[in-house]
C-alpha cells in the first residue's frame, strides 16, 4: 500500500470513529429541538384556538340575545 492509499483509510477511520462518538450527541440535540420546536407550535396552535374560540363565544352569546329579544316580541304580540 502507498502513503496515500494507508492515509487516506486512516482519515476515513479516524472520520467512521468520530460520527460513531458524535451520533448520541447529535440525536441528543435533535430529540431536544424536536421537542422545543413541538412545544413552541403547540402554545402558536393553543393561542390561534383560544382567539379563534373566543370569537366565536361572543357569536353565540350575540345569537342568544338576539333569540331572547325575539321571544320577548313575540310572547308580547300573541
């Protein structure tokens, strides 16, 4: 085997041993991300639902006045 041909294994070893170490910090530092990126989108998703659903309360409550002053016309005009 040639200089090169022997450094150029020993890089790639050296480089195969050096992922193999660094593969649980990684997967660490994804899982953490993961995790802070889902729970982010989940308060985004929370807060969007909460406006959205207080709209819509106020709808109804609007709704329901709206049908109790009708009864109330309608039980004074029968």
């Amino acid at each position: 085997m040639s200089d090169d041909t022997t450094s150029h294994a020993t890089n790639q070893d050296l480089l195969a041993r050096l992922k193999h170490l660094a593969q649980p910090l990684v997967d660490s530092l994804d899982s953490r991300l993961r995790d802070q990126i889902d729970h982010r989108v989940d308060e985004r998703v929370d807060a969007s639902l909460s406006s959205r659903l207080s709209v819509i309360e106020r709808a109804i409550a609007d709704l329901d006045r709206a049908i109790k002053e009708l009864e109330a016309r309608f039980d004074t005009t029968n």
